[in-house]
C-alpha cells in the first residue's frame, strides 16, 4: 500500500544561479534549511539555474551535449539536504545510520513531459557513508565503504544508469507503486538505480521503501552505513532548455 506523501516544507525565497559550481540556500520554515546546486561538473555552457522556493528551472540556450561515448552527464542541477561541497543544511537530521531510519516522505516532481526523454534523466541521488562524520568540502563520492541509491523517474531514450539491469526487470518495491529496473554496479562505490518501467513525472512516496529494498537485496546498500545526503535533480548529457523541479522536499525520520 502506497502511504499519501504531504509536503510539509516550504519557501519563499527566489533568485538565479548563474556559476559553474554555484548554490543558494533555501531557507524552509523556522528550522530547515535545502541548498540549491548548480554543479556542471564535466562541461559547462553558460547553463543557469532560477529557483522560487524549493522549485527550479534549468535554462540551456547553448545546448551543449556529451557524446554517447562519454557516459557521463554535464551536470547534476539540484536540490539536497545534508552537507555537500562545503554547503551543510540545517533540520535534515542527516547523517543517520540505516538502522535507525524510521521513514523519509519526499515529494518530487517535474514538468518532464512537456520536455521529452533525450539527453537527461529525472532522478533521486541518494548518498550513503560509511560513518556518521559528514563528508569534507573536497570529497566527490561517498568514499570508501559508502554508496549510492538512486531513483529514476524514467529511462533516457539514449542514456543508462551505471552497471546493468539483468535479471532484474520489472521489479517492485513494497509500499511503492509502480515496477522498476533495477541497474547495479559494483565500483567503489557501489551504485544502485531503479528505474521505472512507465516514465513518470513525479512521485511522493517513502524513500526509506527503497533503502530496505536495497538492504534485503544486498544491492550494496547495508544497514550499518549512514543515509548522508538526498539530492533531487537532473542529470542532463544536453539539451532540456526549460526543465523544471516544480516541487521538492525530503524529511528524515
């Protein structure tokens, strides 16, 4: 059964970010903070980011693309709580071991079907460490003993997750609506990707239902790591001039 998600978090604030590897803080209520990222860590093009509350829109004149011999994506635009690249959010109750996660309601949602399936996907990016300490301003991953999780609204026509989907088509996961591709890789760190089998433009669910998933799977994931950071966003490989996360939040229990 699938448990209705309320987003309880809310802003006001607006503004643009124009930088390579800029960010805005986003104040949610008296005690929350998220942080806005624009995070073009492979090309950059003169991409900005405009945000009205916990909401943004990417804007991409130039277009510029990565070759579909190069896997990986321009960027990843997003929002997140926890502490990333020098930026920490405030009542994320981030980090928290695994063990103890009791659930974490998030809603997410976007504008994807006016825009299409090419050359970016929609997706969760979920960190996993291997100890309560956050991570340091210079670190990239999730480090030794971490991981990640990620949930994707859809499956790029052109674009894949990290590993491979075999044997695991057509998966679900309990409390989630839906069936999911589920991709994994082994690589330090470790990666798992479910992908839903129907594109979807949102969903407001559980993401602890996909924790425990991973957990029981042994997709890399384990109860002894610590849940860091919950990033929603884009990671876009060219084009998506106009996509918009219309509304986000995450809340950690």
């Amino acid at each position: 059964m699938t448990v209705p998600v309320v987003c309880v978090d809310k802003a006001a604030a607006s503004g643009t970010v124009a930088q390579q590897f800029g960010s805005a803080q986003i104040g949610a209520g008296v005690a929350k903070t998220y942080f806005l990222q624009s995070n073009w860590w492979q090309t950059y093009a003169n991409e900005t980011e405009s945000y009205a509350g916990l909401s943004f829109t990417v804007h991409n004149p130039q277009g510029a693309s990565v070759p579909q011999s190069n896997g990986a994506p321009m960027g990843f635009p997003s929002i997140f709580i926890g502490q990333y690249a020098g930026n920490s959010t405030t009542g994320s109750n981030l980090p928290k071991q695994v063990s103890a996660l009791t659930s974490v309601p998030t809603i997410y949602e976007t504008n994807n079907a006016s825009i299409g399936m090419s050359n970016h996907n929609a997706a969760y990016d979920v960190w996993f460490t291997q100890n309560g300490t956050p991570l340091p301003s210079s670190q990239s991953n999730p480090g030794t003993g971490g991981a990640y999780l990620m949930v994707w609204m859809f499956k790029p026509t052109d674009r894949q997750p990290r590993g491979n989907d075999s044997g695991r088509a057509d998966q679900t996961v309990a409390g989630v609506s839906g069936t999911w591709n589920v991709w994994v890789d082994t690589t330090e760190p470790p990666c798992v990707s479910y992908v839903s089998t129907t594109p979807l433009d949102g969903l407001a669910f559980d993401l602890n239902q996909f924790i425990k998933d991973a957990v029981a799977k042994r997709y890399g994931v384990t109860n002894s790591m610590y849940l860091s950071i919950v990033f929603g966003g884009f990671e876009i490989w060219g084009g998506a001039d106009g996509m918009q996360l219309s509304q986000f939040c995450a809340t950690v229990n």
